[in-house]
C-alpha cells in the first residue's frame, strides 16, 4: 500500500493501491480517483478524507479548539444534531463527531481533531448518504494507519550537526538578514516549507540530534516579534535559530518560512 509520509509535521499514512493523494494548499487530500478531489465533483465513487496540520504552540486544551473547529463546519453547511465523543488515536487523543447535514445534500460528513504535543491534526470524512456501507470502512482503515514518526531519517544537517528540513538549501545569512555584522558565526537556509511546519519539525528533530530546547517563541504569538524563535544548546554550544517570512503573501502561519541560525560558545565556555 502507498505511504504518506510527512517528515515537518512528522507523521504518516497508508492507503489502497487505487487510491490517490494530492496536496492542496494546506490540506492533504485523500480519494479514490484524482476526480473526486476537483470542486463540485457529484459523480461515481465521489468521497474525500482530507487531513489538515495546525501548530499548537502553547498546548491549548483540545476542547476550545474543538468548538471552534465543529462551529465552522456547522456554520457553513447548516448542520443540526452535533455532539461529539473522545477519540483517540496512535498516541494521540481528541474528539470526534458526525454531523447532521440537511437531506437535501444527501452527504454524510463526519470530522475529528487530535492533539500529539504542539501540533494539531483535523480530519474531514465526507461522500454520498448511498456509499456508506462501502466508503465507510476504507476512510476508517486509511485513519487508523495514523502513525507519528518519533526522529526522521536520512536528514541533512549543517556543519554544527543541527538537522536540516528536507529541501533546505545553504543561502547568504546576508540576504535574509541585512545588518549581521559577524557573517562568520551565521547559516542560512531557504526552502518552501510553511513557517508552522517548520516549528513542529525542530520542535521534535533538534533534541533527537542532542540539541535542548532552552526558549521557544512562536510563530504567530501576541508580540511584535514577526517570526519564530528557538534557543538551542548541545554541550557548550548555543544556537539562536530564527524562521522567518519569506516573500510578500499575507503573513500567518502558512507562510514559505527560511532558516537564520546563529552559533556561539554558552557563557563560560572556553574558546
């Protein structure tokens, strides 16, 4: 069965043979035919499971996340009868609920969210009242091979041994950052990963390649400060890692996001 590896938000997923995957925007997108993932599509074998990734910075508790979460889909499409259950999954734990479209759509949708450290996952399960008993049982198999990835394999890394997202390529610190004055001490690294997929990724790989986490500012937060920021330490070694914007799209979380690492000794360290 094909697998759906995701090494930023680290995560993966297996489905059928004769089904396939598109990404879309920030959706991962999951269906039987590459058809049934183009808008308004209403013909044979219509049915999507489609899967979206949310940074979760300071852990907030799943249930206000979910409210909002099932209020905007109840709200869109004019739902009645949402209740919801625990649900849990692969190390991971949230809630799920099917929602009560009216008639006249004749769609069954169900969704769920789980929470797994900083990141939140959103599932969407939605095909015709008619296919039930046959789309049911293959969104559940595909949903149950949810598998969190504990260290990602085969990565780069820079000179210092700081793991390098997959794509990421070496660039002028200059070019990201105009007035560094001791070039020497910085790296910089450009990619098209999303500022939020970027965070989950040193979140989980920098300690997995013995860097400590010592301050975490994120990525939107309420300050001023317009990127994120890791303070990182491996024995005597400092890293101040900065993902910033990239380009002139509206700024937020899914905004292209590119590396500027600062190396120094700690306080006290011999040179």
């Amino acid at each position: 069965m094909p697998k759906f590896q995701d090494h930023l938000w680290g995560y993966e997923l297996t489905y059928p043979d004769n089904w396939v995957h598109q990404t879309i925007q920030d959706t991962e997108a999951f269906a039987e035919h590459a058809e049934a993932l183009t808008p308004d599509y209403e013909g044979a074998l219509a049915g999507q499971i489609l899967l979206r990734l949310e940074l979760n910075p300071f852990r907030q508790a799943i249930e206000p996340i979910w409210s909002q979460h099932i209020a905007r889909y109840a709200g869109l499409m004019g739902a009645k009868n949402v209740g919801s259950a625990p649900w849990h999954m692969a190390e991971a734990s949230g809630l799920e609920a099917e929602i009560v479209l009216p008639k006249k759509e004749n769609q069954r949708f169900w969704t769920g969210i789980l929470q797994r450290q900083f990141i939140i996952l959103k599932f969407a399960v939605v095909h015709p009242l008619e296919a039930r008993k046959y789309f049911e049982p293959l969104a559940t198999q595909i949903i149950s091979s949810l598998r969190f990835i504990q260290q990602a394999t085969d990565l780069a890394v820079t000179p210092d041994i700081l793991p390098l997202p997959p794509g990421y390529a070496p660039a002028d610190p200059q070019s990201l950052i105009s007035d560094i004055q001791d070039s020497v001490n910085w790296r910089a690294y450009t990619g098209a990963a999303s500022m939020a997929a970027l965070q989950a990724f040193y979140l989980r790989e920098a300690p997995n390649h013995g860097w400590a986490v010592l301050t975490y500012d994120p990525f939107p937060a309420k300050t001023e400060l317009g990127f994120a920021r890791l303070e990182l330490r491996q024995g005597v070694r400092t890293a101040m890692l900065g993902i910033l914007p990239m380009g002139d799209a509206p700024l937020n979380s899914n905004s292209p996001g590119s590396l500027a690492v600062k190396f120094s000794l700690s306080p006290g360290a011999n040179n």
